[in-house]
C-alpha cells in the first residue's frame, strides 16, 4: 500500500481523506499516533510511554493453546502481556525476544491511544447502520471497525518499533 505524505505530523481531516480506503486511513492513523506519541515522549520505548501515561502492564504466564497465539491485550488501562507465549512465538519464528515484547506492548499501547482519542472512522456507523451492514443485500465493502482498529495498532507498532515489521505483531489481539 503507498504511503500518502502528511508533513505536518498531524491527523489529516477527514474530508481530506475522502479518496483514501478505509483501511489506509486506519493505517494511516497507526503511523501518525505513533510519530506523535514518540515526539511527545521523546523515546519510542512502549514501556517507558506506558509507564508515563499511567497505564498498568501485567506479566501473566499463561501458556495459551498451541492453536492460539495471544500475545497480548488491552482491557480497562490494563495491557496484559503474555511472556510465554511471548517466548514461544519469538524461538519458533527466530525473532529476537526483546523486539517482540516492544511489538506487542506498542500493538496493545495503540489500543489504549484509539480509546482514548478514537479516529474519525473509528464511529463510521450509526446504530442503525451497524444493524444494515449485516443485512445480505445491505453489506457494505467497508471492513469492521474491530478489523480497523487491528490495522491502526499494526501500522501504530510498526511505526513505533520499526525492527518489528513482520506479521508476528498481527498476531496479538
Ligand atoms: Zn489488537
């Protein structure tokens, strides 16, 4: 997908961003929150800009099920990492384990940051819209908001810890 430039650093408008898919305006989203976040911290260490913003991180060791690889979550202020899956995903696929960690921690931190200012597509249906798209002769080609949100915490990730462009960060919830 091309990058559409935005200079200024800031959230472009949405009327400027009529001609663009729903999900480059997602990814783009990802990318200026984590450009701004890491100018307004001053480092682009998710630990550290968690810790700052008072977010909470748990440690848990679930161990999950081989077919689930939940890494990570967000609930309530809370991110949630899971270390031995952590783990588990960083030997089978060689990624070095601290990358990873920063990854998913900056995928859950994009969470908390959609929550806390939601994007102007993050409310793109009405109830009643909502009710519609699940219609069959009212589906619409936009993605779901949850699968918006998925791609801005990616894009957020990826821009933030640029060592962990891979699919792995996809994985967490
Ligand atoms: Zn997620």
């Amino acid at each position: 997908m091309s990058q559409v430039p935005n200079p200024t650093g800031t959230e472009i408008t949405a009327s400027g961003v009529e001609h663009l898919s729903w999900i480059q305006r997602a990814k783009e989203t990802g990318q200026d929150r984590a450009r701004n976040i890491r100018d307004k911290h001053g480092t682009n260490d998710p630990f550290q800009i968690a810790l700052e913003g008072d977010i909470e991180i748990n440690r848990d060791t679930w161990d999950g099920f081989d077919s689930v690889q939940l890494l990570g979550t967000y609930s309530d202020d809370v991110i949630t990492l899971y270390e031995a899956q952590i783990d588990r995903v960083a030997d089978t696929a060689d990624i070095d384990r601290i990358v990873l960690r920063e990854a998913v921690c900056s995928h859950e931190l994009a969470h908390y940051l959609l929550e806390q200012n939601p994007p102007e597509w993050r409310d793109q249906y009405s109830p009643i819209e909502r009710v519609l798209r699940w219609l069959p002769l009212r589906r619409t080609s936009r993605p779901s908001r949850r699968s918006l949100e998925e791609c801005a915490a990616h894009s957020f990730a990826t821009t933030l810890v640029p060592e962990s462009v891979v699919s792995f960060a996809q994985q967490s919830q």
